[in-house]
C-alpha cells in the first residue's frame, strides 16, 4: 500500500508539472505571436515614415500617367471628419494624381464638404514634411454617391426603352453595352472607369460605387480614414503601377 | 491581425491505475498524449451544422450566426500554379476543379446557403483555344459526372449555372441543363457556377427583359427601380442573390467584370495563394475575417 501511495504522489506530482510546462509553453507561444505582430506593425509604421520623407527612393518616382483616373470610397461614417478628407485631397494633389487631365472621382462625401472640396481646385498643395509638393493648377473631381449607381441603370434602362421601342416597331430589343454607356452619359450619370479604387473605412467592400463603371478596376483597402498615412497612400498607388491586367 | 489559437490538451489520470488479482499495478493509462489542434470544438458556442451531411462543429472562432449566406469566389491562378509546379496549364486547371470541390463541400459543412463560383468570363474566350477548348471539356465532364452528382446528392447541394448559355456547344448546354434539373430538388447549399458570365452582360439582359415587359405592357415605365432591376438579373432565382463575402486568389484586387451589380456592399478578401493552392485553413481565415465586420451599407450607426 506504501508502495501504491508513493506512486500515486509521484503521478500527482509529474502530473502537476507536466500541466505547469504546457502552461507555460502556451503563454511562450503567445508571447513569441504578439511580438511577431507586434514587429510587423512596427515595420508597417517605419516604412510609411520612410516613404513619406521620400527616404525610399523606389517611392519617389511613381509613374503616375498609369493613374488616369482615380477614385476614392470613403465610409459615410468615417466621412464626417470633414478635416480628414481634405487633407486626403491634398495628399492626392501634392502627389501629382490630380493634375489637368485626370479626375478623381470621390464618394461618400455632403453637400458642404463637395463646395469645400471643390475650392482644392485652384489651391496650391504642399504636404508639409514630404518630398511630393507641387503646385497644381487645375484639379477634376467628381462627386458620386449611391444614386450614381443602381438607380441610374434604372434611368438609363427608361431611355433606352424610349429609344428602341417608342420610336421602332421592334420585335426584340438589339441594344448592346455601349448603348447602356451612351443612354448612362445622357442621363447624367456617365463617367470614365477609374483604374484604381481607393476605399477608405472600416469594410472591405466598395460601398455602392457606381457598378457599371468598375469592370477591371483595382480596388484598395487602404483602412479607416481617422488612421490614414501618407506612406500607405504612396505604397497603393506605387504598387497599382506595378500591375499586369490580362482582361481575360 | 489574427490570433491563432491553440489548443493544448494534457491527459492523465492517477485513476486509471488499477489493482489487479496478483496485487500488481495495472496502468491503463497510456503515457501521456499531448496534442495540438487548431479546429477544437470544445467551445459551447459553436452550433452544429445540420445539413445534408453530417454534422461538423464549427471551427474555433468561428460563429455560426456570423457565418456569411452567400460567399462568391473568383478561381484565379490555375495557370501561374502550373507555371509554378513546372505542369501543363491543363493541370493547373483540373486542379483547380479539384480544389472547387473541396470548397464546396466545406462550405455545405458550414451552413453557407449560396456560393457562387466564376469559372469562365465572357472576356476568357480571348484565350489560347486549346486552352478554352480543354476548359469546355472540363466542364462537360463536371457536369456529366455521375460521382459528382453522388457527391452532390449524398450532401444536398444543388447546383445552378449562370452565364450566356447560347454560345456553349450543345452536349455541354444539355449536360448542365440536366445537372440543374437532377439537383432541384436539394435544398442545402446551392452552387452557382458563373460560367460565360459577365457583370455588364447581365445587367444588360435585364434591361432588355424589362424593356420587353414594358413594351407588351406587363409593366409601366414608371415601374422600373432598382428593386424591379434585381429580380430581373441572372442571380433573381436564388434566396440571397447579393454575395455577402467575395474572395479573390492570386493577388489580383478586382473584380473583372464579375457580379458588378450584386457586390456593392459585398466584403471583399483579396489573398495572394493561388486557387489550387488554398486549403481549409485558408478558406476559414476568409471567413474569420468576415465575421467581425461591422457592415453598414452605406448608413450610419447611430449611438443612443
């Protein structure tokens, strides 16, 4: 009995050790996890002070004649920080995407921050502490919002039955995508396809842009507007230069 | 970030020793087995998943009400895996049917109601044609198969096709037409294969639909909404015709003419892993991070 008592303590004993050791390899795995994210999001802060210095030099030359026409989703949310999104505007012109022949397409934006956005037009933008100043001369923006999209279908789709079927005696419709285009730019609702989507907020989606305009355009997550920075703003727009489209 | 939780499990009992006839010690527990998982089940909170299958739990930190309804997919990458793996571009393609039947059966475990899947887009027929021939092969041979329909069957899938049909050839319109018909009747996850399918075409075709409704005065000019619009698209037959989560392989942040009109408020995952190459792990990570998304659809949530 002695002997089955000792064993016993012994189990007990290598028993609560072996759960001592697992726990503390857990809280080691834990500890080895954090520090890794904790280094990345370092890095992450580190390269976008680099870039905005204008230290990276792989940054500075962006071959921006890619961007013709750049469009930004911003939360409705996050877009009442009216401060936020005109510097965001001003990032975008210092960095040369707003110049005379591009148009940035904005969305998400009131009434009041369209007028105020609207003055960037003819301003000079310089990015205080970066090596993208420039002075602008004339910027395009265009204001889009929800109404932009679905129910201007349904408007073009009222035309285009005037079109082929008031004035014809058609027995089936024959028109084609580019007359969906034409009726859209007679309606109002018209406009080029941006090349690149730039979202800004909480969600990863594109937050009702109008549907018909981005067939093959490149969508960004950028992130919440309150956190924007001006590295992660160059780092979207350097790595969409780099890209290869198929169309098929 | 994500946390990647870890389950250690350490087990033994000092009562499992026992006593036997010859006062000897008998000790019936192995030695102890310490295992690691990544998928336990041990969490209350977990639902079962009562389908056509069996019932799986859901994988740790995973919540079945926070579980996406419908979850489209853009197979992207067959050909760079093959370039990768030194294969033919073939085999980077069956692959990817492979692994098309992977995802489905995971997402049929895990409750999903609709996944839509783009396997060929109207602009793809610019493709090499021995290339878009195989594909066409591929498919009729997907469709044809009686060990998929088993597969589909055993687990209550059913399985719909979108696209322009028109131009396919005949066997292959016949074969998913038959697919279609054989698997109506199930009523777990539905599979929609997007096959010749393209945004812009489908909202095109429902323009022309309710131009004709309104043409032999089924409907009034007036009538045309948006909300008139959806039930005319390709996607109006399914319970949720707008994808909760759409995820994309391959690195690629676009959405190449697919489902334009039904992805407005969509989530979009954008992964680097090429298609053949996404394993279970990959497809939950997707999920996981859907689940705490707090989606607004354009609104405001307002604090009270």
């Amino acid at each position: 009995m002695d002997l089955g008592n000792e064993v016993q303590k012994i189990l007990s004993w290598t028993s609560v050790c072996g759960n001592l050791a697992l726990h503390l390899i857990w809280l080691i795995v834990h500890l080895i996890i954090n520090v890794w994210y904790s280094a990345l999001g370092i890095a992450r802060v580190v390269e976008n002070t680099l870039i905005s210095s204008g230290l990276l030099k792989s940054y500075n030359a962006i071959n921006i004649s890619k961007v013709r026409y750049l469009a930004v989703v911003i939360d409705s949310e996050e877009a009442r920080q009216t401060s936020k999104v005109l510097e965001l505007l001003r990032w975008l012109a210092s960095i040369g995407v707003l110049k005379k022949s591009q148009t940035a397409i904005i969305e998400g934006l009131n009434k009041s921050q369209k007028a105020t956005a609207s003055k960037i037009k003819s301003q000079e933008a310089i990015v205080e502490g970066s090596n993208h100043g420039t002075l602008v001369e004339h910027v395009d923006l265009e204001f889009v919002s929800f109404a932009d999209s679905k129910p201007a279908v349904a408007k073009a789709a009222n035309l285009l039955f005037a079109k082929h079927y008031a004035s014809t005696i058609l027995e089936k419709p024959n028109f084609t995508e580019s007359d969906i285009s034409e009726a859209l730019q007679a309606v109002g609702y018209g406009g080029p396809e941006p090349d690149l989507l730039l979202v800004y907020g909480p969600v990863r989606c594109h937050l009702g842009f109008p549907a018909w305009r981005i067939r093959y355009t490149e969508i960004v997550h950028i992130g919440p507007l309150k956190s924007m920075k001006f590295g992660s703003l160059i780092k979207a727009i350097h790595k969409f230069t780099k890209v290869h489209q198929n169309y098929g | 970030m994500h946390s990647i939780m870890l389950s250690l499990r350490f087990s033994l009992s000092p009562s499992n020793i026992t006593l036997t006839k010859k006062n000897q010690y008998h000790f019936g527990t192995k030695f102890p087995k310490v295992f690691a998982t990544t998928t336990s089940s041990s969490n209350s909170d977990n639902g079962n998943v009562g389908l056509g299958g069996p019932e799986v739990a859901l994988p740790e930190g995973l919540k079945r009400e926070l579980m996406p309804k419908h979850v489209a997919v853009i197979m992207d990458g067959h050909r760079r895996w093959a370039r990768q793996k030194g294969l033919s571009v073939e085999q980077g393609h069956r692959a990817g049917g492979e692994k098309m039947m992977v995802l489905t059966h995971l997402c049929s475990q895990l409750g999903i109601k609709v996944l839509t899947l783009f396997a060929f887009s109207t602009e793809n027929w610019i493709r090499p044609k021995e290339e878009v021939g195989f594909l066409m092969k591929l498919f009729l041979d997907t469709a044809s198969s009686q060990e998929k329909l088993d597969k589909w069957t055993r687990n209550d899938i059913r399985v719909s096709c979108i696209g322009d049909k028109s131009i396919l050839s005949k066997p292959l319109r016949e074969a998913l037409t038959l697919l279609e018909e054989k698997t109506k009747s199930n009523s777990g996850l539905h599979v929609m294969i997007a096959l010749n399918y393209s945004g812009r075409h489908d909202i095109l075709q429902a323009t022309k639909r309710i131009a004709k409704k309104v043409n032999n005065r089924l409907l009034e000019v007036e009538d045309i909404d948006k909300n008139l619009f959806e039930q005319e698209l390709e996607t109006h037959c399914i319970e949720f015709p707008e994808p909760d989560l759409l995820i994309r392989t391959s690195g690629e942040q676009r959405l190449s003419n697919f489902m334009l009109w039904q992805l407005a408020y969509t989530e979009l995952y954008f992964t680097n892993k090429l298609f053949p190459d996404m394993e279970e792990a990959d497809f939950i990570e997707a999920l996981m991070s859907f689940q705490p998304r707090q989606r607004r659809y354009g609104g405001y949530i307002t604090k009270t």
